[in-house]
C-alpha cells in the first residue's frame, strides 16, 4: 500500500520535528496516518496507542464529530492527519473505526 504511511513513520516524523530537524513550515505538511487503539478520548483530543507501541496524541478540533463520537477506550483507529507546527501531535482530519477485533 503506496498511501499508507506506517504508525513508525509517524514516530519518527515527530521525533525529528521535536529535535529541530525539519523546520514547522514542514511540519504542517506532512500528512501522517496512524493506526493502533485508542487509549483515552476526551474534550476535543484523543491518544492513540499505534500498533508500533507508541502513544500519539491527536487534536480533534478538525475532525467531524460522527466520525469519533462513541469512540471507547481500546476501539481500533486509523487516524489520518498532519504533524503539528510544534511536532508534539498529530492535527486530525479524518477518523475510520476499524472492523478488526481489539
């Protein structure tokens, strides 16, 4: 799968944004996808725990609210987005739940 950028791409993308490799110009572009379970959701904000094992925190705000509405604490996600300009998370635009079992 061409598109799909994997859940360790994503760590590493963040991982050089907070040492200062890439500048936040960069940062904002770079669309990311994250797939792995959802460890808490709350108050516009969500943390996914990606199937490389890493936490992701993801900023709601620009998703639209039935894709993540009932989302429960381990559910199964594939969280698209974009790096943001600070590199500590991902800025969600789209949220699939998936079919597989948790």
């Amino acid at each position: 799968m061409r598109h799909k950028i994997s859940a360790g791409f994503v760590v590493f993308a963040l991982g050089l944004v907070l040492a200062g490799a890439v500048s936040p110009a960069v940062a904002e572009e770079q669309v990311v996808r994250v797939d792995g379970l959802v460890q808490w959701i709350g108050g516009g904000q969500m943390i996914v725990q990606a199937d490389t094992g890493a936490s992701v925190g993801v900023d709601l705000t620009s998703v639209p609210q039935d894709e993540y509405a009932g989302l429960g604490v381990r559910d199964r996600v594939a969280v698209i987005g974009m790096v943001s300009p600070d590199g500590r998370r991902v800025i969600g635009t789209s949220i699939a739940r998936s079919a597989r079992a948790r």
